[in-house]
C-alpha cells in the first residue's frame, strides 16, 4: 500500500555556531553541552511537535492537524527561552574554565518552520518524513536573514507556515523576508528576532521567593553594597570559596568593616523540588551542564 500524504508543520531548531565551536574546543566536553542545550529546547518544543530526528546540529520535529497560530510561536519561543534560561544557569553554576565550557555563550539557535504535506515511509528500520515540503523546509536553513538582524537568533516562518496558523504577520510584528530556493523558486518568508523577544521576556520575568516559600532564612547585618552582597552569595567562585562565606566576609557580617554603609540582607534558600515549581531562574548547582571536566563534576 502506497504512503498516504498528511499535512503537517515542520520546524528545525538549528544550533548556530556549531561549527566553529566544535573546531575550537574539547570534543567530549562541547558534545556534552551541545545534547544539554539541544535537550532543553526538544523539550520546550513538545507539545505540539513531536521530534522526527536528530540531525547533528539540528533536530527537525512535525506535528499533524490543527494547532492554534498563537500555541505554535509561543511553542518556538518558549523554547528559545528554555535555551537561553538553560544558558545562564550553567554558567552561574560552574567555574569551570575549559575551552568549552568558556566558548558555550557563543552558541545560539535559529528555527525555520514551514507547513505542508508529507508522507512517512520506512527507510533502513526507521520512519522517515518524506516530501517536496521536507526538502524544502530543510533549504530554507540555508538563508540571508542573518543580515536582517544582525546575527541574532531568529524564528522564520514560510508564508504557508502563517496562513496555515491563521495569524496577521504584521500585527504579530513579523518582518517581511524574501529567499530563491534552486529548484522550488521564489519563497515568501516572515522573521521574528528571537534576540529581541528573549530581552523582553527577560525584563518582564521577575521570581520572588516569599518567607514562606524558602526554606531557611538568613538574616544578618553586612557592611557592603547590595550588589557586591547579591553576588558573592550566589556566583560560584567569589570570596574564593565558592559563595561559601569567609573569614573575611565572617568579619564583614559583624560589622567590623565600617566605611561600606550598613545593609540587611535576607537569602532565601529553596529546595531544589520548590524551586522547580517557581520556575526556571532559580540557581542551583544541579542547572550545571554534564561536563566531563575535573573542576565540573558533580555539578551536573
């Protein structure tokens, strides 16, 4: 019996500087933090995708039927920002000074997304996705639209993709964008800076851990500015001891430094099953990727 034909949105989330970090760095580590990030973004991706394949620096994910204009952007946003939270935990979390784990902040994801037919066919044991659409889907990774926003990550949706949402591009404030695919032609295409939507989100996002949320309060009196207090609590390495207080700092709190004005400050420390719940901002050593590195273990 022939593979019947089924309409489907496809999306590629693509790893952006893949390539030169790969050259540049250890190979078991980078592999190691290149699955944590790809794992996170799947993940932010389902539902409504459901993953195809991996394909070394990209993971091509579909979804059948109807989905709802606004479920699916906020679907490939959602996970950019997973990506981007999973970034910053990492990197609060580790000291760790490998090449790798030096070089992961120049790593970043684009996402093309098309709407169209496909049929599944077995190939070699495996089911594949099969069709013009998946080719094509495929080419448009190949693009210009890095000239358009500066290198920045972005979402490119195909006009199909957009009148299969149902969605007005430009009330959406999607950016008009134009590619000449070899074979298929001309392709009609719309941009959303993934930069810019992650620094808004960003602003917006704000995590209060209430008294009766934490689970132990501290509270003592420190003779030194907020920020510098804030800091050396939470980034691994300051007052080298990894946050832990030092002598030094042991002093600072009873107040025998006394030319820094007198602040209170209140840490709240949330067990890791809590802080899941309140959201992904939360820093814990358990965020640090699964590097392999000396300095790093046990921290994954």
């Amino acid at each position: 019996m022939l593979p019947k034909a089924e309409a489907a949105y496809f999306a590629i989330a693509d790893i952006s500087g893949y390539t030169n970090f790969l050259a540049a760095v250890e190979l078991d580590h980078a592999q190691d933090i290149i699955a944590d990030f790809m794992d996170a973004v799947v993940k932010g991706l389902r539902p409504p995708f459901r993953l195809a394949k991996f394909e070394g620096d990209a993971a091509f994910v579909y979804s059948t039927g109807t989905i709802d204009g606004s479920l699916l952007q906020d679907a490939i946003e959602g996970a950019y920002f997973k990506f981007r939270r999973r970034l910053r935990d990492v990197r609060q979390a580790s000291t760790c000074e490998c090449k790798a784990c030096v070089a992961m902040g120049d790593l970043d994801f684009k996402f093309v997304v098309h709407h169209g037919e496909m049929v599944k066919q077995k190939m070699g044991g495996r089911e594949e996705l099969a069709g013009r659409d998946v080719i094509l889907v495929h080419r448009l990774l190949k693009n210009t639209v890095s000239e358009k926003v500066g290198g920045h990550a972005y979402a490119l949706y195909s006009d199909a993709a957009i009148r299969a949402m149902g969605v007005d591009p430009v009330a959406q404030g999607l950016v008009p964008h134009q590619e000449t695919i070899d074979v298929i032609g001309d392709v009609t295409l719309w941009v959303r800076d993934l930069e810019a939507a992650w620094q808004h989100d960003d602003a917006q996002t704000r995590m209060e851990v209430t008294r009766e949320d934490a689970y132990a309060i501290l509270e003592f009196d420190i003779a030194a500015p907020r920020q510098t207090v804030w800091e050396f609590i939470t980034v691994p390495g300051n007052g080298g001891n990894g946050g832990t207080p030092t002598t030094s700092s042991r002093s600072q709190a009873r107040g025998d430094v006394v030319s820094a004005p007198k602040i209170i400050a209140r840490t709240a420390i949330i067990p890791t099953s809590r802080k899941r719940s309140i959201g992904d901002r939360s820093i814990t050593s358990r965020s640090a990727s699964r590097c392999r590195c000396p300095e790093r273990r046990g921290l994954s």
